[in-house]
C-alpha cells in the first residue's frame, strides 16, 4: 500500500475512534444526569458573556487597616535564568477576598472547607449607589432586600446577594478607606438586620460589599460579620464590578483559594451574564 494511502487509512481509524469517544461521553453525561444537564437556576436561563469582578491588586491597594497586603521579591529573572518566578507574602483579607465562616468563628468552616457547590452561586445585586452618594455609611436594609424581592421575585436558593454601593470607583483613592481625623472610615456596608433577614427567609450562601467591610466603616462591633460567618456563609469584600451585570439573573463564579486552615484569601470572581 502506498505512503499516502496508508496515512489516509490511520487518519480515517482516529476520526472514527474520536467520534465513539465524543457519542460515549455524551451518553454517559446523560445517563449521569437521568437525560437532563442540569446546572443552578441562574445558569439554566443560558449566559452571553462574562464579568470580572475582581480589582487588580499590588501593595499600595487599599486595606482595611491601612498597612499593605502584599509584598512581592523577584527570585528568578527571565534574562538570567529562563523563566521569571516571584515569592509572595500576602495578607489574607487583601484586594477582592473571600471571608471563610472561620474569620469570625471559632470553629467555623476554613476556605478550604467551603464546598465547592457553595462557590457558583445566582447573583442578586442590591444597588444602594444613589443613596451612598449623599451618605458613605448607607446599609443595605431589610426594605432595599424587600425592594429587590418586588422588583425581581424571591432571592434564590444558594444566592450571592451582593451590596452595588459605587464604591469600587474610589479604589485607588482615600476615598475608598474614607477615614475621618479620628482615624474612623466612612463606607456602606450590611445591616445587621438585612443579614438576619437573608439568614431567616432565604436559602442565599454569600453576601458581598464593594467595599472594605461587610460591615459599614463605622462599625465598632462588627455586627454582620459575628451574625453571619458563623453559619457557615461565607462574605466577599472589595467585589468589582457591579455596575456590568443586572440586579438578577447572572451566575457568580468565586475562585476560591485552598490553603488549609485559611480565614480567607484573595479569590478570582467573575459573573456569567
């Protein structure tokens, strides 16, 4: 048989062979499924396009208490050694985070434990914008989440609701901390009473902020945070990004990190709009 021929015939046996392997995983995905694909009640109404909702971030980024949360030494050089390699120091809660339940609990689930099912999440977005424009230490309340509720029906089970406040446009700036000459910050967070109520009436997993704090600067005794991570919900802090994706229906995706034993960490988010 001809060089040319027998190449034709080994091609043809491959495309043959690649076109079982794609009708099996097929049916066993089916099959796997009960013939239905299934996926979060956000994501079955189909995605376009994706957000990112997660800042950049280096050492002047701004931290809630004001030191930075990140330092980087360069051990390797690609001109010198034929690759580039950098050794981070990083504090947890620094840039776009999660705060695992154990950040403020004593027993509470490390971010390694938190399941993964947990991390994709229907997005609600309360947009409180208008009024932390006229006010820095505006919360979301029970009447913003009862808003929400009239205008795009129940928050989902296993639901993101995160805070729009139009803070993540001061980053870089020290609007963003906005500390008085007493040293006390001013930006919206989470009233206590719009946890308890997502805690009490809703199946939601993760409450998110553009801001520093799932509590609002001026807290004192971080009211949100004691009410909230112990019952194994877990909040994001400094999101992006907001303003890109409707009040309902996309789907959070949240990076989380893994290293055993974590309050939290510096996590990748995107949404799927």
């Amino acid at each position: 048989m001809c060089d040319h021929c027998v190449m034709n015939a080994v091609k043809d046996r491959m495309l043959s062979r690649r076109d079982l392997f794609r009708a099996s995983a097929a049916a066993g995905a089916v099959a796997a499924t009960g013939g239905l694909l299934q996926g979060t009640p956000a994501m079955a109404a189909g995605h376009g396009g994706v957000v990112d909702l997660t800042h950049v971030y280096d050492a002047e980024f701004p931290t809630y208490f004001g030191e930075p949360g990140i330092a980087t030494e360069k051990l390797f050089d690609f001109a010198e050694s034929g690759f580039n390699l950098y050794s981070l120091t990083v504090n947890e809660h620094t840039g776009t985070h999660i705060d695992a339940p154990l950040h403020f609990s004593a027993d509470g689930q490390a971010v390694e434990e938190i399941p993964v099912e947990n991390l994709v999440c229907p997005l609600a977005v309360i947009d409180i914008a208008a009024r932390a424009a006229e006010d820095p230490d505006a919360q979301v309340t029970p009447d913003d989440l009862s808003a929400w509720i009239d205008a795009n029906g129940e928050i989902p089970e296993g639901a993101c609701v995160a805070m729009h406040s139009g803070w993540a446009a001061k980053v870089g700036t020290e609007g963003f901390r906005n500390a008085d000459g007493e040293g006390v910050m001013h930006f919206p967070g989470f009233h206590i009473e719009a946890a308890q109520m997502l805690m009490e009436n809703t199946g939601a997993r993760s409450i998110a902020v553009d801001t520093l704090s799932l509590d609002h600067g001026p807290s004192a005794d971080f009211a949100t945070h004691y009410a909230w991570l112990p019952t194994n919900r877990y909040g994001i802090e400094n999101i992006a990004g907001l303003d890109q994706v409707p009040a309902a229906g996309a789907t959070i995706v949240v990076g989380a990190p893994t290293h055993r034993g974590g309050t939290g960490g510096p996590a990748r988010i995107f949404a799927m709009v």
